[in-house]
C-alpha cells in the first residue's frame, strides 16, 4: 500500500511539476523557446512579461491543467468514484470565475467554453459536448484513473467517460482520455512504463468507440506510432522529431500521443521527461503535465526532485497527501 501511494501522489506531482515547467512556454514556438531558454528547460521558470497567458506568475505556477484536475479529483472523491455532469459544470464555472477575479487571462479552453454555453442554452448533456476535439479531458483526466484500478476496464472507461462527455464527448477526445487515464492507472497498479503504454493504447482503442463520431486521427494507433518513433532518439531529435511529426498542438491526436512518445523516450527518469516535454512548444504546459502523471504513476513521487515537489506545492498551495489517500480509499474501497 505504500508503494501504491507513492505511485498515486507520482501521478498528482508529475501533472502539477510537467505543467509548472511548461507554464511559461505555453504557447510558445520550439524556435522561441530555444532562443530564450536553451534547448532544454532546466528549472521553474516565471512568466514572462508581455505573455498572454502567463505574465507575472511566479516561478513554480501551475496553470488549468492542474487546477481542473485537482477541480474533478474533487468531485471523483465527493460522488464514491462517479462524476455528475452538472455538478462539473457549475464547478468548471466557478472556477473560471475564480481566475478572473486573480486577473488571470487562463481560463476555460475552446472545447469547454463552447460545451458549457450550449448545456446554458438548453443542450442535454450528452449533446453539449459533440463537437469537443480538444485535449482538456485528457489533461484532467488523472484523478479518475488514480481512484480506479486498471483490471476494471469497463469501470475505468465509462467513468471517464461521465467525467468527460459534457466537454469533450467525441471519440477522439475519449479515447485520448482514456488512454491517459489507463496509463495512470497501470502505473499505480505496479505496471513498468512499457506495460503501461500498452495498456493505455487498449484504453484508448475502447474509448474511441463511445461518444459522437468526429473526424480525426484514430489517437490509439497515434500512440503506438509515436512511441515507436521516439525510441532510441537523442534528445534534440526526440524534441524536433516530436515538434514536427507527431505534433504539439491542443488537438488530442497529437498532444496525447506527444506525451506518450516523450514518456517511452525518457523511461527512467520522469523529471527529464517532463522537461523535455515542457521544451518541444505549442501546448508545452498540457504535453508536460500528461507526461508527468503518466510517468509519476509508474515510478512514485520519489522519482522527482524533492526541491520540485516542495516548489510546486509552496507556490500553488497544492496539498496532495490527503487527495491521493483519498483516491486510492476509492480504489480500494469497492469503489474503485
């Protein structure tokens, strides 16, 4: 059981530190991080001045990746492993409320905004989100495959699929959850790294079956295709190889398979990973953050810095302990 808290809290640092590294690059060219950061970020950097998204922030930040994660693993523990869709969408507001009132300009993405504004204007839940393709499910996905075990497939896909289907309830995007999700929980089932790829491409190639068809790259095959070109690259061509083929935009087809790929690249060293991810640019601080919970999940908290974990824990406010013993009450529970 020890070791299976580590692995759980592995998950919820690894998101928090991948997407504290990416925060100031988010948006950012790979040609304009090189020039103002190096080939590989080193460290927790502050936003930088003059960003749309992330001037002012101190060194250590975490962005909506980690907020809504920590937003739904919230309602995962309130509703015994489920998640009510109206109960995420009244949160999801509240919390871009929130921002707003911080003066923060990071708020809800394209595929959310669009969702929550048609559930506003009458749309039933299950049609709000048709037209979802977008990575925000895969990128707060984690505390669902924390609080469920990777035997209970069946379980682990529909509940991805509740907290996911108000959003993002397109096969492209699911799958792209689920595959996360898998993967996370794999890794805390005590899965190694390679085991728990293809564990999430199964995941995956469930998940793409559910929800309203949409056009897009079938995101389990993408993922099986990125971890194979990644393997056995030094890091510049890992990076530029990722950059320019696999992709690292907020489409789910490419940001998902992007942080597999760098994950496979990097299978023994999970901060590495999620620096390497945080440097390839586009959606730097997403690609980061789903890296992070992917390989925290399959190496324990222990695998990342100690001053890392205590940084972004400091800066954010973030008291993971409680949270990841609450998950895995779940998945011990019956619940999970």
């Amino acid at each position: 059981m020890h070791e299976m808290r580590s692995r759980a809290l592995g998950a919820l640092y690894g998101l928090a530190i991948g997407d504290a590294l990416g925060m100031p690059v988010q948006s950012l060219s790979r040609a304009e991080i090189v020039a103002h950061y190096g080939p590989l970020i080193g460290e927790f950097c502050p936003g930088p001045d003059g960003h749309p998204l992330a001037a002012g922030l101190p060194a250590g930040s975490v962005t909506d990746d980690t907020e809504q994660a920590m937003l739904l693993a919230r309602l995962v523990v309130a509703g015994g492993g489920e998640v009510d869709a109206v109960d995420l969408a009244h949160d999801l507001l509240a919390w871009e409320e929130s921002m707003r009132a911080r003066g923060s300009l990071d708020l809800l993405g394209p595929s959310t905004r669009q969702a929550l504004a048609a559930l506003a204007a009458g749309a039933d839940v299950t049609e709000a989100g048709r037209a979802g393709l977008t990575n925000g499910a895969a990128m707060r996905i984690t505390p669902v495959g924390i609080a469920t075990a990777s035997r209970h497939r069946g379980l682990l896909e529909d509940r991805v699929v509740a907290a996911s289907r108000l959003t993002h309830n397109t096969g492209v995007a699911l799958a792209g959850a689920a595959a996360i999700a898998m993967a996370v929980s794999a890794g805390i089932d005590g899965d190694p790294l390679p085991v728990a790829i293809s564990r999430a491409v199964a995941g995956a190639a469930g998940a793409a079956g559910r929800g309203h068809w949409a056009a897009g790259a079938d995101v389990a095959a993408r993922i099986s295709w990125a971890t194979g070109l990644a393997q056995g690259l030094g890091q510049d061509q890992l990076i530029e190889t990722v950059y320019r083929l696999v992709g690292t935009s907020l489409a789910t087809q490419e940001s998902v398979p992007a942080a597999f790929a760098v994950a496979a690249a990097c299978p023994g060293d999970p901060w590495l990973a999620c620096r390497i991810a945080a440097s390839l640019g586009g959606d730097s601080d997403t690609i980061a953050a789903m890296t992070g919970a992917i390989c925290g999940a399959c190496h324990g908290a222990g695998a990342f810095p100690d001053a890392a974990r205590r940084t972004v824990a400091r800066v954010n406010g973030l008291d993971l302990d409680p949270l990841a013993g609450d998950l895995l009450a779940l998945r011990t529970s019956g619940h999970g």
